[in-house]
C-alpha cells in the first residue's frame, strides 16, 4: 500500500484494519484502530456554549474536512511517534514491547 493507489488514506485503513482483523493480527489491528481514531479525532469540531444539548433533538454539527495530505500528516505523526517509543523502550531495555512497537509502525509505515 503506498501513494500510487488512487484510494483515499482512510479507506486503505479501513480495509488493512479489516484484513488484520480476519487474520488476527492484534498489534496492526491497534495500531491501525488508532490511527484511525487519530483522524476523526481531528475532524471533531470544538464544543462552544452555543452548542447545549436538547433533550429529544439532535444537535449535530458538520465535522471538519481533512484533506488527503492532512490525514497522511496524521498518519505520519502516529508513526512519528512509535518510533520515538521503540527508541525509549530500546534505551531501557524493554526489548519485548519495543519489538511490539517495531510490529506496529511496519504496519502503519505501508500507508505512507
């Protein structure tokens, strides 16, 4: 999965989620959830007082519109800081979490 394909960021997401899913890869299934997360999180729009719940009504707001570049940058920050951790797990000695750590950013790196 790389840049070339023509589908969006997220979509690939979504269908590696589903694949490690079927294949039950638990630590891309995580990181790849959290990824995804990551991105809606930052579609979210903050809350203001103009926004107070209403028993009975909805009160939906639009979300914000990320741009495909926007979402890899995301993406990046998440890989970004994976490796940061396998570097600090590696410099205490936590050989078994940085290697889980390893798993998940060779997950996440193909999206980029």
């Amino acid at each position: 999965m790389n840049t070339q394909t023509q589908e969006p960021i997220r979509e690939q997401l979504k269908h590696g989620l589903k694949a490690a899913m079927k294949a039950r890869q638990n630590e891309v299934v995580s990181v790849l959830r959290s990824a995804l997360s990551a991105i809606d999180n930052a579609e979210a729009v903050p809350l203001d007082a103009s926004m107070v719940a209403v028993v009975g009504r909805l009160n939906e707001v639009p979300r914000k519109e990320l741009s495909e570049e926007d979402m890899r940058a995301i993406v990046q920050a998440e890989a970004d800081a994976l490796k940061t951790s396998i570097a600090g797990y590696q410099s205490i000695g936590k050989v078994e979490e940085a290697e889980q750590l390893q798993t998940q950013w060779e997950a996440l790196s193909q999206y980029l």
